[in-house]
C-alpha cells in the first residue's frame, strides 16, 4: 500500500504551494531533499516567486485524498522569515515542531 505525505509551503496561515508524495517508508525518506531544498533558498525568496510556486504546486492540496488521510503531514511555514517545520503523523500526532536547523539534525539522513 505504501505511505502518503503531503508537504505544504505556508505564509501568514495560506498555503501557497503543496506537494503528495507517495513511498514507502518514513519521514526520513523525505527529509534528507526537503533539508536540502530548503537550506538553498531563504524564506524571502520563496516570497519573491510565489505566484510561480502557486501555479505550479497547489496540485498537491489534492493528490492523494484530503490531509486526514496522509500518513505524514508536513508544513513548511515561512511567515517569520524562518523556517518552522511541523510533522503530524497518522490521527495528527505531532512528530516534529522546530527550525530547519533541528529538523536537520533529527532526519538529515539518507535511506
């Protein structure tokens, strides 16, 4: 069956660009390319080009059923000109809330 992940970019409470990814495995299976990802742009200039991440990304609010039914939830919020990273698991359990910084040093591992 496998397991389903959304991943949202968020600003000010609106999600401005999501994605579904379908795998099999855990959080670490993304989160060594969403560290990267992340860690080569600033919040400022995911702003300066968001109308691009709009166009091209909210297909992934849809993906895969609504976020009650992902395995892993992940929101990237950028509202503070800083990373904050927060993972809910199956029923919403929270897994990860912090900083880029320290959700690297959680899963900054490959699979």
């Amino acid at each position: 069956m496998g397991t389903r992940a959304r991943i949202k970019l968020v600003n000010d409470g609106k999600v401005i660009a999501a994605t579904y990814i379908h795998m099999d495995g855990f959080v670490s299976k993304f989160a060594p390319n969403l560290i990267l990802a992340l860690q080569s742009v600033t919040p400022a200039d995911i702003l300066n080009v968001k109308r691009l991440f709009q166009m091209f990304a909210l297909v992934g609010l849809y993906d895969g059923g609504g976020d009650e039914n992902m395995n892993y939830l992940c929101e990237v919020d950028i509202s503070q000109n800083q990373y904050k990273i927060t993972i809910h698991g199956f029923q919403q359990k929270l897994l990860f809330q912090g900083t880029l910084e320290e959700f690297a040093r959680c899963y900054d591992e490959l699979d």
